[in-house]
C-alpha cells in the first residue's frame, strides 16, 4: 500500500531540510511515531540506521530501516531492513521562495496474502491521517522557525544601524 | 560456547536441543473398571500427541506473515490496547507474568503476541508456555511456530538461557476459567514457580496485566469439583472442567471446542521489570516476591479496570 501526502511550507527548502535530516527532531512533528532512535554511531547521512515505530491500531508497527537517498534539501528516502517492509521518503522542492514538501509511505507484508491486502487497506486511513499531521506539524515549527530567523535578522540589522 | 545473535536479540544457538515434553505422571493405578481403562487410553492418546519441545520449531517468517491477520483480529475485534512494551528489557532473557482470561482462546495472548512481534520484530526470539492439551489439540499444531511450547521448568530454562522472552501464565486453567464475576481478579492459585524459574536463570520478571479477557463470554464455574470425580488433574494436569455460556453452543462444559468469543475491549499493560536479587536480596523470600509480584499486578488490573464503563464495550 501506498500513501502519500503533501503541503507548501512557507520557508526555503534548507529550513525544511534541517528538520527532516535531524532524528532527534522526529518525535517532535512526526504523528503517531512512538520511537525514533539513532542505531549505530551514525546519527545522519546515507546509511544512517533508526528504529521506528508507528501507532496503527492496536500495535506500533515499524523496525529498523536504513537511510538509502540522502541529497540535501531535495530527497530523504529509506528502505526497512527488519520489521514490517516499508520505503518511505521526504520530497522537498522549492516553488517561488516556498517548498512543496511530499511525504511517501509504502508499506505491507510480503507473503501475507489476502489478509494483508485487507489489513493494508484498513491500515491506510490511520497511516494518512498520521503523514498528514506530521505535514502540518512540520510547517508549524519550520514556519514558527522561519519567522523567528527573521525576527533575529531584523534586530541583528536594527542593532548595526545604531 | 559460540552464540549466535539476532538482530541483537540473543541466541539460538542452546535451542538446537530437542527436549521432550515433561512425561505426565502415570495413569492412576489401573482400577480395572471399564472407565479407567477408557481414561488411560485417551491419556495414552493425549500424552503420544504432546509435541517434543524444540524451540526451532518458531518460524519468524511465517509469524511476520500472519501479523496482517492479527492485527486485523486484534485492532478491528478486540479493540487491543497494550502499554508499556518499553519497559520489557531491549534483549536477554526475561520472563514475562501474566494474568490469564478467555477461557480457551486467551484474547489476552492474541493480542500481546501480536504486540510484542511488531515492536520488538519478529527477530526476537519469544516463546509462550502453554498446557499441553493445547499443543496436543488437533488443529492447533500452528502454535508451535509462533514459539509455543508444552509449560514445563525444562522448556522454560531453555528458552531462557537461549536468551528468548519466555511469556508464562501462572494461573494456567485454574485463572482462565474463572467466573466473569472474578474478572477483575488475578488468581494464581498459589503457584510460585515462575518466581524459582526467574532465580534459577537470574532474568528480571514482567509482570504484564490485561483486563477484558474474562467479558469474551459468560464464564459461570471452574468446574474443579466435576474434573476431580473424573480424575482429569490425574491424566491430563487439568484442574478445573468449566462451565460457561458462550457462543455458538448456549451451555459449554469444557470449552474443548473453543468458542466464539465476544468483541470485548482488551487492554494490555506491561509493568517495569523485577529484578528480584536487586530488589529482594541475595536470597529472596519466595513468597514474599510472590506476594510483591501478585500485588503489583492487582493494583494494576484494579486501575485498568477502574478505566471501563461497560463490561465488553470497555
């Protein structure tokens, strides 16, 4: 099953990209995400390992995935390596001094058969619901961030006139 | 020794062992009458069905395809609810306590095991003890791949010391069939051995609660007085032949053929981990951890309880 959702954040693409590149960042915006840690000593980058879980109804459903597209300000992307299989992906691309920011889940069971075609469907509403506030929380914070680096600049250039 | 590890979830390397399931004790003294020799015979039957213990027989890929089923059983029908999975300790051996209900189908487990796969993955080694008239049962010898195995102390220490999470109920039959008005109750019946298991193998214990199990159908009696004039704890270790209103047959005696349960609400809580020598010296008093560990586990089910407006709708 595949989901996808999207949103334009009013904040060049580097902002964004600061938020999506930074585990640590992930519990803060991601919705329905339980577990966002660091494995291994690479916290960042291609081949960067974490282990995610995700609330889907009755059970929090992820496992260890590996980062395996890592180009600054345009594409995050990740492939499962235990767990459920899933390949996932941030889309970041700047439109007139904004960026269009995608979200992409794909996810399933190899081998599952006709119950996991059911199980996937009935999973999806929740997995949108979740890609869809994490979107929204993203621009929230990267916005609130963007206003804030202004405000500094602002004060920074006020301060140098005086 | 060598190990092996599992996505850093402990060896399998001392479970390449077959054991045999605990022999059951012999069949009462041949009486001669016409009803002992039936009895014998079908314990005869029963104990040549329990299969040899051999943890290798759990089969991850073929758990990580039946999560989509049940999840669907546990998200869409029992509405499963299971908190703190956090607490259970990342890798190493542990033995997780629980409460048992549901009569025969044990919702509880359906819903834990479920839990448990998806977030540790199915790499973790993790077994679940069970009666043996349950892996004896026609039909349910798929058990045997989610990592069920006959409840003995032999398969229990070697599931342990292969590093697995190993999921006991020490209540067994005599918990599971207790009546619905009991549901909110944790009866062990006394039974302590899950406590010298977890000394003898030094691993912390869990105690994991679940309330809604008990509201699947309408459980009346353990029935112990009935399975003692048959002799049933003699053959089969069973202590109780219970009584319940269930579906699809109206009145159930025994419940041998499992049932339809009712969608009842089941939430699952995992509690910190015990470490008894830390928390009760060198030498711990058993029934002192016993009580400590009963306790716990009640005061958690009274609080999980206390959350419930309506029996089955939760």
């Amino acid at each position: 099953m595949r989901v996808a959702e999207s949103i334009t954040i009013t904040a060049p693409p580097a902002l964004v990209w600061d938020a999506v590149a930074e585990p640590s960042r992930y519990l803060h915006f991601m919705s329905g995400v339980t577990r966002w840690s660091v494995e291994g000593t690479q916290d960042t980058g291609l081949g960067a390992r974490y282990r995610m879980l995700l609330r889907v109804g009755s059970a929090e459903v992820g496992g260890l995935i590996e980062v395996v597209e890592f180009t600054p300000e345009r594409d995050l992307a990740w492939n499962s390596v235990t767990g459920i299989d899933q390949r996932g992906r941030w889309r970041i691309r700047e439109r007139g001094g904004a960026s269009r920011v995608e979200l992409r889940l794909q996810y399933g069971v190899a081998g599952s058969g006709l119950w996991g075609w059911i199980a996937e469907g009935l999973a999806a509403r929740t997995v949108r619901g979740h890609l869809r506030r994490s979107l929204q929380q993203l621009k929230r914070q990267v916005e609130h961030e963007q206003l804030r680096v202004q405000a500094a600049a602002r004060r920074s250039a006020r301060t140098a006139a005086q | 020794m060598t190990t092996a590890t599992t996505n850093g979830h402990g060896s399998h390397q001392t479970a390449r062992e077959r054991l045999r399931a605990p022999a059951e004790d012999e069949a009462g003294e041949r009486s001669g009458s016409m009803l002992g020799s039936v009895l014998g015979a079908v314990k005869g039957l029963v104990t040549s069905r329990i299969p040899p213990a051999d943890l290798d027989e759990r089969d991850p890929d073929y758990i990580r395809e039946s999560l989509p089923r049940l999840w669907l059983l546990s998200s869409l029908y029992f509405r499963g609810d299971v908190r703190g999975l956090g607490n259970v300790p990342e890798d190493g051996g542990v033995l997780l306590v629980g409460n048992h209900s549901g009569g025969n189908l044990t919702p509880d487990t359906i819903v834990f095991t479920l839990a448990f796969s998806t977030y540790f993955g199915v790499e973790r080694a993790f077994h679940q003890l069970a009666h043996n008239l349950v892996l004896s049962f026609p039909g349910l010898s798929y058990l045997r791949k989610y990592g069920t195995v006959a409840a003995s102390p032999e398969n229990a220490r070697t599931a342990l010391e292969a590093g697995a999470a190993v999921l006991v109920y020490p209540g067994g039959d005599y918990e599971v069939h207790r009546p619905s008005w009991h549901r909110h109750r944790v009866d062990f019946g006394g039974r302590k051995g899950f406590i010298r298991l977890a000394l003898d193998q030094d691993v912390p214990i869990v105690p994991v609660v679940a309330v809604g199990g008990q509201e699947t159908a309408l459980f009346l009696s353990r029935g112990e007085s009935l399975a003692q004039v048959l002799g049933l704890d003699r053959l089969f270790r069973l202590k109780v032949l219970p009584v319940s209103l269930a579906l699809p047959w109206g009145l159930n005696v025994g419940d041998m053929l499992g049932h339809i349960p009712l969608p009842a609400k089941i939430t699952v809580e995992a509690l910190p981990p015990i470490h008894l020598r830390e928390e009760f010296g060198p030498d711990p008093d058993v029934d002192e951890v016993y009580d400590h560990v009963v306790r716990l586990m009640q005061d958690t089910l009274d609080a999980l309880a206390a959350e419930r407006w309506l029996p089955v709708l939760g």
